[in-house]
C-alpha cells in the first residue's frame, strides 16, 4: 500500500542548483537520489548537513558499510515500518494548519536528530554534561 508524502518529493529539475548538486553526488554515489533528501532539497544548506554526516556514518569504518545498512533495514523492521513513522493523520493536520513545508522539515529533523542523541547517549551511558562553571 501506497501513501502520498506529506510534503512534495522535490525532483532535480525543480530543485535550486545547490540542491541539484546534491542529487548528483547522491546519485553517482548510490544510483538513486533517496526520498528523503527530495524532501531535504527544499532546505539545501541541511541536506548537505545530512548527507556529510551519513558519509562517514555509512562508509566502511570500524564496521563495514554493508553491516550498518543492515542495521538501518533492522531498525525500521522493529518499528513495523518503512521508515518508522509513527505521526497519524490528524496529529500532521494538526501541525499542517500551524507550520509551512519548510518549518515541518526543520521541525522533524530536530526531532528526529534529538532521538538519536537520545538514543546514542542512553546506549553507551554518557554521563549528563555538568553546566559551565560560573565566573
């Protein structure tokens, strides 16, 4: 079953030229421009944020690449979804009537950013960062 994106998927030809650079590299890297950067093209400067951080985070490191993509399909598995979206229709209205495209994306982003930190901090029990001490 198919379900229409929430925000248009931007497509290269009607993307800026910084988004359509980014395209390219995603293109010639992997053979496909993933979704979500057609999505992310809206907001070039963090598309390009995103896909400098994923690099590394992909690449061959002290795992292999291929190992960390099975733990992303993993990942969604668990969730029982494609992407482990679990914001229902009425509570996107609800955001829809109160944010454009671009804060949506920025709004999601952050979230979703927060949940990893989250997720890292917990993981491996890094201690809370005490605050600066005062002067």
């Amino acid at each position: 079953m198919s379900v229409a994106p929430r925000i248009p998927l931007l497509e290269r030809e009607s993307a800026t030229p910084d988004a359509q650079k980014i395209y390219d590299a995603l293109l010639a890297a992997r053979g496909v421009v993933p979704n979500m950067f057609k999505v992310l093209g809206y907001r070039p400067e963090i598309a390009q944020g995103v896909a400098g951080f994923l690099k590394p985070l992909l690449s061959d490191g002290a795992l292999p690449g291929s190992y960390k993509e099975l733990i992303a399909i993993r990942v969604s598995q668990r969730h029982r979804c494609a992407y482990a979206d679990a914001i229902d229709d009425p509570f996107y209205a609800s955001l829809k009537s109160s944010f454009t495209d671009l804060e949506l994306i920025e709004l999601f982003l952050t979230a979703a950013a927060f949940e990893m930190f989250r997720r890292f901090i917990d993981g491996l029990r890094i201690p809370v960062t005490p605050p600066p001490a005062s002067t």
